[in-house]
C-alpha cells in the first residue's frame, strides 16, 4: 500500500508537468511568464487553501524558470528542452526569451525556530544556489553564514550577525547603518554571474508561529526591497490573517496589514480532479463503489490532498465486494454506499463523523440522495421497485425514507426475540450489521485490500 499525494520530488515535479496529470501546466507557464516580464522590486501572493497543491505548483513555476537559466546546472538538458516544448501549450506565438532568474525555494515553516529570518533566508539563499557550499542544517547557522559572508561579500558580517542576536536587535542595526547596503552587496554579487534578478518563493508562511511570521515579511520589506528581486508568499490567506492577529490582537486589521506587502494577489486555480484521478491510476467505473466514492470527493470538495487521503482508504475498503459483478447477500448499503461516505466524513468533519456513527445524525446520506440517486435505488429497492421504475411507474416509498429506514436498521434499532432481521430492499440487516461495517471503516477486516 502506498499513499497517492503527489509529493514534491524532481521525478513527481517533471512527469506531472510533462503530462499535465494535474491540469495546471499551463497555469505553471502563465506564471513564469508573469515573473519574466517583471523589472522592479515586486511581492505576489499565491492564494489558496492548504492542502491544494501550492507547494507542488511554486516548485513547478521555479523548475521552469531553472530550465530557462543556463546557468541552472541541476536539470539535465534534454528535460530543458522537453520543459521549452510545452509553450506550444499555452500559445501559438514563439515562446519569450526568458530572463535568467535565480530561484530560491524557502520554507519558512521549516525555519521558524530560528532567531531571526534574515539569518535563514540568507543561508536558503546560499545554500540552494551555491552547490559548491556543503553547508550542514546541524551545525551552528549563525557561524555558518557569517563565515560564507564574509567571502561571499568580502565584508565583515560576523559584526552584523552578532548584532541580529543582541537582546535589543533593532537598536543595533539602526546602529550599523550599512546592513541594507551589505545586503545590496550580497545580491549584486550573487546575481552577478547566475541572473538577471532573484526569484524568492516563501512557502508555508501561514504555518508559522506569529512572531516568526510577522518578523519575516518585516525584514524582507525592509532589508530586501531591491529593483531586482521578486517574492512569491504561497499562502492560505485566511489563516495567515488568523496568525497576524494572533500577534497584534483579535481586533487587528489583518487584512489591511498584509496588503501592504503584496504587490499583487493571485487565486491559484483549482485542479483538474478527474486529470488527477487518471494520474494515479484511479480512472472510476460503473460500479455503485466508484461512483459513489467519486460523489463523495465532488460534494465535499476536498483539496488534492484530501482527495489522495480518500481515494487511499478507499482502495482498502474495496474488496471484491465492491469492485465485482458478485455483490454478496446482505451489506451492499454498509459496503458500496455507507462505508465511502463515512471515511469522507472521517476526513472532513469528525464531529458529523461521530453524531453518524452513533445513530444521531442520517443528514450526510440523505445530502447524497439526488448525487447517487441510481446506485441508491439499486441497493434500497426491490427488484419489482425497480422494474416500476424502468418502466415509469412512480414508486410506493420516496427514497429519502427508505434511505432513513436503512440508516436507523445499521444505527438505531435494537435486534432481539424474534426481531433479529429486516430486509429492506435488495438487503438484510441484522444485529451483527453495524459491527461489521464500523470493523470495516477501521481499516482492520479480514478482506481489506492493503496490495
């Protein structure tokens, strides 16, 4: 068993862009084109929520630009060519000249334990273009990039460094007037050989604790406006704004706080889901399962990543019950329409989740009723309901109440006596219903398909 979510690794990052598996290799190009034509001190945001492929789409956008940077030694040539070829995609004009940028990925997230922002960014800064700097993330930053600084500049930033760590770091560099010159220094030399301007992705600010976050988009105002420098902030506006105001307070203008440093604000687009679900060998059936699964993913809008959570648990869940022709004798609403629905809920709101399990709360199946009406029917009727039906005839009992009858038969009713089963359509239920498929929603049956 393997997960389905795309993680960010070259092999992921090539094929999924080559073959447009996501739907957003064309959004990847637009953007590099937005970044090429810009020629002044800019900030954009990439706004979106977690979980829907900012991350995968930022490190596209920065493999593009290195493909069309021949100082990029780090993608073989032929993938450079291959990634050029995919301009025809996006228009029939001869694609631009692109500048070269140099592109540094920085995940701030990863860095918020330390001191100060400057300090890490500095050190991605270096560590991502200067491969002929081993620089150890175990090892004492601070040291570390005060040493490659001063060789780098051939200036003394031990200095300035040790002043960033006083207790009173401000009153220090506003001491040493000649930090923002020393950083213009820094990056007219690092550019000097590698680009035209530097290409800056902060990802994952939206994670960070507020002192961090807040500290890092000051600094990068202050320290880092240059003519030739760009940054990117892929970010969850919505819960970056909860982070400011965990900082300056609840009643915080937060909103207002963060236009200032965004130059300009872009909606990442959504993903083509069904391009997706091809790419991971998940191409959907006639089969009540799949269609009731892929209901599921629709209705509760989950991100990339809780689309690949689900469609994980679900290929468990799928034993040949749910794939095959032979469905068994009794369970098929608790298999192919419950069990999908339940470990959709399980993902998206435990508290539905919980109030369902427990016979308290049949609204999520009933929301599902007009998006699975016939795979319902299939299950919940009879064989004579269901030829009425083909042939027009209205049916005796609305679905919604034989869909309540069959949630309170799993999760409501006492079985006992001579009550020890009721049929309900094509199915039987009985005492031992609702253990069963809690058993089965748990990942730990005797069929689950863990291949």
């Amino acid at each position: 068993m393997k997960s389905s979510e795309l993680l960010p690794s070259y092999d992921n990052l090539r094929k999924t862009f080559v073959n447009d598996a996501i739907g957003r290799s064309t959004d990847v190009i637009r953007f590099a084109n937005l970044l090429n034509v810009i020629d002044s001190s800019f900030s954009i945001a990439i706004d979106s929520s977690w979980g829907s492929g900012k991350t995968f789409f930022v490190k596209q956008v920065k493999m593009f630009l290195d493909a069309n940077n021949d100082h990029v030694h780090a993608i073989p040539d032929p993938d450079k060519s291959v990634f050029q070829s995919k301009w025809s995609d996006f228009s029939r004009k001869p694609m631009p000249d692109f500048q070269p940028q140099v592109c540094v990925y920085y995940d701030a997230w990863a860095n918020d334990g330390d001191e100060d922002p400057v300090l890490s960014l500095v050190y991605e800064i270096i560590n991502d273009v200067e491969s002929d700097y081993s620089l150890p993330k175990d090892g004492d930053c601070i040291k570390i990039a005060s040493t490659v600084l001063d060789s780098f500049t051939g200036k003394n930033w031990t200095a300035v460094i040790d002043a960033l760590r006083g207790e009173d770091p401000l009153a220090e560099i506003k001491k040493a007037k000649n930090i923002e010159e020393e950083i213009k220094n820094f990056l007219d030399s690092l550019l000097y050989e590698r680009g035209n301007r530097l290409v800056v992705f902060v990802d994952e600010l939206d994670r960070c604790r507020p002192s961090f976050a807040v500290k890092l988009l000051e600094r990068i105002k202050h320290y880092f406006a240059n003519d030739r420098i760009t940054f990117v902030f892929s970010i969850n506006a919505e819960e970056l704004q909860h982070t400011i105001r965990q900082h300056y307070g609840s009643g915080f203008d937060a909103g207002r706080y963060l236009e200032r440093f965004f130059d300009l604000r872009v909606s990442l687009p959504p993903a083509d889901m069904a391009k997706f679900y091809r790419s991971i060998g998940y191409n959907g059936s006639s089969f009540v399962y799949d269609k009731v699964c892929e209901a599921v993913i629709k209705k509760y809008q989950f991100s990339l990543r809780e689309a690949s959570k689900y469609l994980v648990l679900t290929r468990v869940t799928a034993d040949k019950s749910a794939r095959g022709s032979d469905w068994p004798d009794e369970n098929n609403f608790c298999n192919l329409i419950v069990v999908p629905i339940m470990l959709g809920l399980r993902i998206k709101d435990l508290s539905r989740y919980a109030r369902f399990s427990r016979g308290e709360d049949c609204s999520p199946l009933l929301e599902m009723v007009e998006d699975i009406r016939s795979s319902m029917e299939s299950v919940l009727l009879s064989q004579r309901e269901l030829m009425d039906i083909n042939i027009g005839k209205e049916p005796t009992v609305s679905l919604d109440e034989r869909v309540k009858e069959a949630y309170n038969a799993v999760f409501v009713r006492e079985y006992s006596g001579r009550c020890y089963k009721v049929n309900i359509g094509r199915d039987m239920f009985c005492e031992t219903t609702k253990t069963s498929l809690l058993r089965r929603v748990s990942l730990l049956f005797e069929t689950a398909n863990y291949d």
